[in-house]
C-alpha cells in the first residue's frame, strides 16, 4: 500500500529515531525509495541529527518536526499514562473482590439437609455431650428449642444460617460444631434430636409443634437416645 507524503512526512522523525513499527518503517523505506522530495526531508533530518541542530521544519513549509527531545517528553507521558492505567485497573479488581467478599459474606440463607452427603451430623461425645457437626460450610447462627412429643418424650429441634461466603471457602470435609446440649445444658431429658430446614426461631412453640404433629416429613431425625 502506497500513502501519501504528508502521512510519511509524519512518520519521518520516529523512523529517523528508530523508534516506529516494522510495518511504519517498511512503509518509509519503500516510499523513500521513489519519493525525491520525502527522500530530502529525510537528508536534512541525517544533516540535523549529524550537526545537532534544530531542523525547522515548518520554516521548510512541511509538517511540524518532533525532536528527540520531544520524543522522549511524549514517550514518558505515554509510560505514565500506561502506569495510572494499569493502577486504576488494580484498584477497580481490589474494589470489585472486596466488595463480593462482603455481600457474599453478608448473604445468610438457611442451611438445608442433604441426605446424600449428610452435611449435617449430630452424635454424642463419650463425656455425654450431644454435638451437631455443619459440613462443607460454617454456621453463622443456630436456633435450637426443645419440644414435648406427643409420647411425651422431649425433642431438640434446630436450624442453621451460613453465608455464601463460607459456602464457597470451606471445604466439603471440614466441619463446624455447635454444642446442642451438655457443658450445663440437660442432657438426660433429651430423647431425639431433629434438624428444620427452616428458621426454628421464626416459629412459636405452638407452631412449632403443630408442624411437627401435621409434616413430620419436615423433620430430619439425627440422633436418638440409646
């Protein structure tokens, strides 16, 4: 492709410092080759460069001259441009992490029972005390109340909240205990231990146990006394 002299004439000064692309430099050379008056530009830029003086070019009524001077002004703004570009990109990564970090934090939701990977586990220690294990994940609240059966035998119920945070961090076999009854709390009057997946704190005992009596499949047992 052939352009035109005013496009070379631009080009003239990088290329005379080596610093234009292989495809610009091509360009210039090809053009140099049969273009007499370009040609000559380039001459007084050799003679300027061997003199170490200023060439004016627009006293030579052809485009603006850029120096070396110039030249290295631009490239250190270009450099800093660059360097600010990169360090808002930086910023804007650091502000975009940080801020999913908090609303995954921030994103409590109800743990649910899987029966397949049992992420939930209650069993009793050898010193008596009745332990609920949340695996995969980190519980952020539990809500426990004891309710009377209809047999008469009392019965744990419980949920738990985690954050999408711990959900995505924590490992499928690391696991977070909460203690359900020991340590101070009655253990003896404790014959079953139930998991809801629902919140137990937003329901009275009324409700509670009228849900137990009326969908029991609801209610996942996970211990029962021996």
């Amino acid at each position: 492709m052939k352009y035109p002299c005013p496009i070379i004439n631009d080009l003239l000064p990088l290329y005379a410092d080596g610093v234009c692309s292989e495809e610009s430099r091509q360009a210039v050379m090809e053009h140099l080759k049969d273009c007499a008056c370009c040609r000559k530009e380039y001459e007084k830029m050799e003679q300027y460069a061997a003199q170490n003086k200023k060439y004016d070019f627009a006293q030579a009524k052809s485009t603006a001259f850029i120096s070396t001077d110039s030249l290295i002004k631009v490239r250190r703004e270009l450099l800093i441009k660059r360097i600010l570009t990169a360090a808002v990109a930086v910023l804007l990564v650091i502000g975009l992490t940080a801020g999913a970090g908090i609303f995954l934090k921030n994103n409590v939701h109800s743990v649910v029972y899987n029966p397949d990977s049992q992420n939930i586990r209650v069993v009793q220690e050898p010193d008596g005390d009745i332990i609920a294990r949340l695996y995969g994940t980190e519980w952020e609240s539990v809500y426990s109340r004891t309710i009377e059966l209809e047999d008469g035998q009392n019965a744990v119920i419980f949920s738990m909240t985690s954050s999408s945070w711990d959900d995505l961090m924590i490992g499928d076999n690391t696991a977070s205990e909460y203690l359900i009854a020991g340590n101070g709390k009655d253990v003896g009057q404790i014959e079953q231990v139930y998991f809801l997946s629902q919140p137990v704190n937003e329901l009275s005992y009324d409700q509670l146990t009228q849900l137990f009596a009326n969908h029991p499949e609801q209610f996942t047992l996970l211990w029962e006394k021996q």
